[in-house]
C-alpha cells in the first residue's frame, strides 16, 4: 500500500473539520428555527440559550465555515491553474 503524501492527509483533515463545522451550523440553525416557532407559541425552547451561543459559538462556527469553503475554492484553482501550466 503506497503511503498518502503528507498535503493529502493534511487536505483531507481539513476536509473533515469543515463537514463537522457545517453539521454544528446546521444543527444551531435548526435549533434556532425551532426556538423561534416556539416563541411565537409562546414556549421556551431556548431562544434566549441561543442568543447566548452566538458570539463564543455559532458566529466562530461560521466563520471557520465560511472561511474554509473560500480556501477550499482557492486551493482548488491554484492546483488546476498549476496542473494545466504543468500540461
């Protein structure tokens, strides 16, 4: 078995950061529209919890995010700009 270059462990790890990031966003998200409906029923379902989550949580969830899928993206133009001009 041919061991994996060490840029595609560490590609890979940040790959599987970014899919743990984003179940965190998406499962904050549905958290968060589930509190809200229950606010406008009038039931606590941590609305105001969630509220206090967002700056040292969701927010840097976010941006790790966010700014992941921007480095993915400019990673992946750089190796297929590089890969063609090696062709």
């Amino acid at each position: 078995m041919k061991p994996t270059p060490i840029a595609q462990r560490i590609s890979n790890v940040i790959s599987w950061v970014l899919v743990v990031d984003l179940g965190l966003v998406l499962l904050s998200l549905g958290w968060f529209l589930v509190a809200v409906l229950g606010r406008s029923m009038n039931l606590d379902l941590g609305l105001d919890l969630w509220y206090s989550l967002w700056n040292p949580l969701i927010l840097p969830a976010l941006s790790v995010l966010m700014a992941g899928a921007i480095a993915s993206g400019i990673v992946g133009w750089v190796g297929r700009r590089l890969n063609a001009d090696a062709s």
